[in-house]
C-alpha cells in the first residue's frame, strides 16, 4: 500500500533571492529601497557641505526674530514688532480660512451645477455647460486678477458713504461694500459666550443626526418625516434659547466712518473676497463635471423605479440618486481640495498675506534663510494635503458599496 505524504521542503539558500520568483520582487523593491535613502541621504550630506563651505547652519533661530513687517489680513492680533513665527502663524491661518471658504463654497457651486447641467431645461443646461467650460479653460491666476480687478474699479471708496447716494449706502446700517473690502459687524466675546458656540456646533450635529435617523426610518419603515422645518428649528431654537438664557453674552461691534475710513467691526479685504471666489468658482467648475459624471454613471432604470414607486423628482436626486453617485465623486473630489488649498499659493497675486507671502515671500528675503523656509513650506502643504485626504477617505469608505 501507497502512503501519500507531502514533499520535503527545500532550504532557504541566498541563491533563492534571485532565481526563485518568489523572493525576487523583494530582493529587487529592498535594493530600490536602499538606493533611494542612500541618494537621500547623499543629498543632505551635499547640501549640508555647501552650507558649511558658505559660513552657515541649517537654522530656525529666525523664528524667534522680530519680523518688522506689517499683514494687512489678520485673524488674530498681530503687529509688526511680533516674531516670524507669530507672522507665520497669521500666514497659515489665512491660508486655512481660504481652503476651508473655497471647498465649501466650491462644493455648493459645483453640485448645483452638475445637477442643472443634466436639466431638461435647455437653456438652463447650457447656461451652465458654459459656465464649466468658460471656467476650467482658463488658468485661475486669471481669475483672480479679473475679479480682484472688477471689485477695485466697480465698488466705491469710503468717503463716498458720506453722500446722499443711496448706491453708496450702507446695507442695514451694518454692511459696507468698498473698493478696500467689506466692513462687517464684528462679533464681542463676554463671558459665556462660548457656551452658546458650543450650543450652536452641538445643533448643527444634531440635524445631521436627525437627518440621518429620518433617512433609516424611510428605508426601513418607508415612514416619511418631514425635514426642512425640523432642521431650521434645531439649527436656530436651541442657540436663541441659550443666548437670552445667558444674558446676551456676544454683542456687536458696527463699523463707523471715521475721517477717511471706517472704523470699528471687521474688514474683509478685497484681496480675501476675490481669492476665495476665483477658486471657488474656478474649483467648482470641475466638481460640476465630477457630479455630472457621478449621476450619468446611475443606471436610468433607478430613476424609473423610483419614479414608479411615486417619489418627486427632488426625492429622487436625494434618496436614490447622489447617494450612489457619490461613490464616483468623492475620489476626483478629494484631489479638486486638494488643488484649491495649493492654489491658495497664488494669493501674493493680489496681496492677500498667506503662508507663502508671509513665510515663503516677505520671511525668507529678509532673512536668507531659503532652505528652512522652503522646507517649513513643504511641511505645512503635506501636513493640510494629507489630512484633507485622510478626512475625505473616512467618509469615502462611509459611503462605498458594502459586499457581504
């Protein structure tokens, strides 16, 4: 009788690295790998060398030294005595302020636009097929020239508010458009205010919350609650409540005219205004082709068997539609953010002062410190660049197809 046994196993020999296949890829990726460090580290080594040779030192010293330049765009205080640092940090706020103003506001744009390109509306569809294509065929430096441009020479200066001109009037006593910007009313923290910010994120929480429990109970019940009225109750009621609950803790500060200019309040200068609607307007364009490419991948027959089941068009696009087109959109979208937060970089076009007027522009030359403020650069747009994309790709996963 036949005993079927296993054959024995061959020993591992150093040949095997490269004759056997299944080693082989390793052996190659290890000495890809080895190179690669090597020629960075040949790299630092040489760049090190040139330095010495020079007299100088990789060196963030100039951090702690008095910057001796003023921003015109500041989120927190800030004067010309503060350090690089402190003006690095204004740089980077601004920076912030416009990708996250530029991503929401290019979202909105770009999935209304895709949605009204596949309208049965005709002109409506082509308005917008113009609109895509007049705006992602044209570099977005341009943009933001021209609309920086048409806000400087359309909107008048602050004397003329002293007039009787009502095109030069303020709106509702509070707002003031000007060729310098848009003065706003400016927000007093007192004590107690930031519970009612807390109170006013908690609610804008609790309306996804409900949304998302009224979409469950649609799909498991087929039970319909109403949600528009209920989500302007929960974003509005609970933060009114706290407020006079509290005593009024956040007041505001109305802009004036002073002299030749307003004072008091908020300006939002001109430089910010155009920046942030060049790209979003530029970014949106190429999100509307990513939504329209989303919902054109939607098999027809999901919109006819919900049409059949007695759904509006509108229930149609939210129930049915997008959330199975976003697992076609949400990839390209994540790389539409992640070109408008690297176009902010063009910001010095108009003089808005983010991180590369600030640390990469004005820092640098004053200092001579190239190659730390380059890499400081580099780190900041890795670090904004890979959280985006680790943001994006939780909720990316959140929405794609589950298999069993």
């Amino acid at each position: 009788m036949t005993v079927m046994t296993d054959p024995p196993r061959e020993s591992f020999r150093l040949s095997m690295l490269l004759n056997d296949t299944r080693y082989r890829s390793y052996t190659f990726q290890f000495i890809a790998l080895i190179a690669l460090f090597l020629f960075i580290g040949w790299l630092i080594s040489n760049a090190a060398q040139n330095l010495e040779d020079l007299g100088q030192d990789i060196s963030y010293g100039f951090l702690g030294e008095s910057a001796g330049y003023d921003i015109n765009q500041r989120p927190i205080e800030y004067n010309s005595q503060d350090s690089h640092l402190r003006a690095s940090i204004v740089g980077v706020l601004n920076t912030l302020i416009v990708a996250f103003l530029g991503c929401i506001t290019a979202t909105v744009l770009g999935v209304v636009a895709g949605v009204l390109r596949l309208s049965n509306n005709w002109i409506v569809a082509k308005l917008m097929a113009v609109y895509v294509e007049a705006f992602r065929n044209v570099p977005v430096l341009i943009w933001i020239l021209i609309i920086f441009s048409i806000m400087t020479v359309s909107l008048p200066g602050p004397r003329a508010f002293r007039g009787e001109d009502p095109s030069s009037s303020m709106l509702f006593d509070a707002f003031a458009f000007t060729n310098r910007g848009v003065y706003a009313p400016k927000p007093i923290w007192e004590s107690g205010s930031m519970i009612v910010v807390i109170t006013f994120l908690l609610s804008i929480l609790a309306i996804f919350a409900y949304r998302a429990y009224a979409k469950k109970l649609l799909y498991d019940t087929g039970r319909l609650l109403p949600t528009f009225w209920p989500s302007i109750a929960i974003f509005f009621v609970p933060t009114i409540l706290m407020f006079f609950i509290l005593g009024r803790p956040i007041s505001l500060e109305y802009p004036e005219l002073r002299g030749f200019n307003f004072q008091g309040g908020m300006q939002i200068r001109g430089s910010l205004i155009a920046l942030w609607f060049a790209l979003a307007i530029y970014t949106g364009a190429f999100i509307a082709e990513n939504v329209r490419a989303g919902i054109m991948a939607i098999s027809k027959g999901q919109t006819e068997a919900a049409a059949s089941l007695g759904l509006r068009p509108n229930r149609i696009m939210n129930l049915v539609i997008l959330p199975q087109a976003l697992r076609v959109i949400i990839p390209p979208l994540i790389s539409q953010y992640l070109n408008l937060t690297k176009n902010s970089s063009l910001a010095i076009a108009v003089g808005y002062m983010d991180i590369t007027g600030t640390l990469g522009g004005i820092t640098l030359n004053q200092t001579g410190r190239a190659i730390e403020a380059i890499l400081l650069l580099m780190l900041f747009y890795l670090t904004i660049s890979l959280s985006i994309s680790a943001i994006m790709n939780v909720y990316n996963n959140s929405v794609k197809l589950k298999e069993r």
